[in-house]
C-alpha cells in the first residue's frame, strides 16, 4: 500500500442573491482552508447565488466573470486546488451547472457540467432546474498530486451509476457539492452518500450550502446544510451540521480506500458491462391469494 494522504477543505455556508457577498465568503473559506493546510479546497453548488430560478437564470456569468475571477485570484494567492461545486455558467452552448476546477496557479484546469437536472415537486414547490440550465454529457476525473478525485454535483448523488462509472475510471475521492433541498436532505442526505460511499470504497466529500440562522429569512429554496465527509467504510468522518459558515480540512489517507477495496474487490467483480445493459426477464408468478381467487391460469407452474 502507498502513503498517499489528501488534506481536503470541507466549506459551508449560506448562500443569498447576494453575489458580491457570497464571493467573499467564498475566499474567505478559501483562506480559512488554506491556512489548515488544505491542498484542496471544494465549495458548495451554487454557494456564489442561490435564488429563485428567474434570479439565478438572470446572475448567470461565464467563467471570465468577476465572480470565477475572483476565485482564480483566491487559489494563486493561497496555492491551493479550488472546485467550485456549481455554477450558472454561460456559454456559447446555452446555460450550464458547472463545476470548475482552479489550479494552483490560478488557471482553470477542468470543468464538469451538471448530468441530472433538478425537476422535482417537493412539499408544493417545483423545482424546475431545466428551465434555466442544460445538461451536460460526460464524466470527469481530476488528478491532484496522484489522488483522483470524481466530479458530480447534488442530484446526480441519487443516480447511483455515476459514482461507479468514476471508481472504475480510478476515482478514490468523489465530491458531490451541493444546495440539497431542506426536506430531502433531512430524509435523504446523510443515507445517500454513505451509500455512494460504502459501494465505491471511496471517500465522498459534500460541500453544502445551508439555510439561514434567521426563521424570517426566506430566499429561492431553503437548503439542508450538514456538509459531509464519509470514509470509504461508511463512517462519518466530518458533519457540518447548520452552521452558516464553516470550514473543516480533512487529511485522506488513500491507504483506506486501498484496504477497503482489497477486502472487498466490488470494482474487480463488476460484469461485462452488457449485462447490466440487457432487458431483464419479467416473470409473471401467481400468488395464493390470486389462485385461490381463481384468476391464475389452470395447470401454471
């Protein structure tokens, strides 16, 4: 086994309409993280604006914008990895949910758009995130000093497939920033990344946005907060909670993704992929109560 280690910032914060306001939170959390000793920094989905869909549609910048340029300045001054987990990027191609990767150096090294858009109706309010953003068509993998690190953002975490595809590729680490909806991650969250987590063998690490301290606060969407890091075991290595600004650097040992996944070879014991592809058989099978109502067929096995 090697002794490669990660130290990861684990970022939280509330997100408003706000966009100057949020950016400085941002870099402020950057500085925090930089300071722990932090390699890498990885921020919320839309931690820059979080609003309604009109207001978020209407603040959307390109990646030559103030907000992604202040960011850039963030990671050369500190000399830190910066992912910014998701924001309304526009492009010659329409409008996306990207998630950028800043080097070192400043200069953006990568970008992942958003695969799973949000539409949803939860508790009467719809969620209508195609109404402002497309989807993207493909996976990414970041390499950081021999540690590989899976791009996905929010609600790709409840397509389980996307977190296995980017094991296969080699990701050991899989981020998945986010502004989860307060109701599903009261129900969802904590269970949903241990999952993604525990059939990977992979550290999952969750930046979030979260709601405010203040009740008569209300803006687009209420968000759950409670930013996670889960061991490649299942075991809850770091839980923001509701703080409304936070940040927490993790050192990930790579060693524990290495025992895990030689005491449980799943990524070894995947099938051809055309198997999982095929139609499956759907059985049709009488119960009791069917044939003692005399619908089953006479003489079914």
């Amino acid at each position: 086994m090697t002794s490669r280690t990660l130290r990861i910032g684990l970022t939280q914060w509330h997100a408003t309409t706000d966009v100057e306001a949020n950016v400085a939170t941002a870099v402020r959390c950057i500085e925090r993280a930089a300071e722990g000793g932090a390699a890498v920094v990885a921020l919320p989905e839309n931690g820059l604006m979080l609003g309604t869909n009109s207001e978020m549609r209407a603040a959307a910048s390109g990646v030559d914008g103030d907000p992604v340029r202040s960011l850039r300045d963030a990671a050369r001054r500190f000399g830190v990895v910066v992912v910014l987990g998701g924001m309304k990027n526009t492009t010659d191609d329409g409008v996306f949910n990207s998630a950028l990767v800043i080097d070192a150096s400043g200069e953006i090294a990568g970008r992942y758009d958003k695969l799973h858009l949000f539409d949803a109706n939860i508790g009467g309010q719809s969620f209508e995130a195609s109404s402002v953003e497309k989807p993207g068509s493909e996976l990414v993998v970041v390499d950081v000093d021999g540690v590989r690190l899976g791009l996905t953002i929010c609600y790709d975490v409840r397509f389980p497939e996307v977190a296995r595809a980017l094991a296969v590729a080699g990701a050991e680490v899989i981020l998945v920033p986010a502004a989860f909806v307060y109701a599903t991650g009261e129900a969802h969250w904590h269970t949903l990344l241990r999952a993604r987590a525990i059939e990977n063998l992979a550290y999952v690490v969750a930046p979030a946005t979260v709601r405010s301290a203040d009740p008569e606060y209300t803006d687009g969407f209420t968000t759950y907060g409670h930013a996670l890091a889960v061991g490649p075991w299942g075991s809850v290595l770091a839980d923001l909670g509701d703080a409304t600004e936070a940040v927490e650097v993790l050192e990930l040992d790579m060693a524990e993704v290495e025992a895990a996944r030689a005491k449980l070879p799943v990524l070894g014991g995947r099938r051809d992929p055309s198997v999982y592809a095929s139609q499956p058989r759907v059985l049709s099978v009488a119960s009791s109560r069917s044939v003692a109502g005399g619908s089953a067929k006479e003489g079914a096995a």
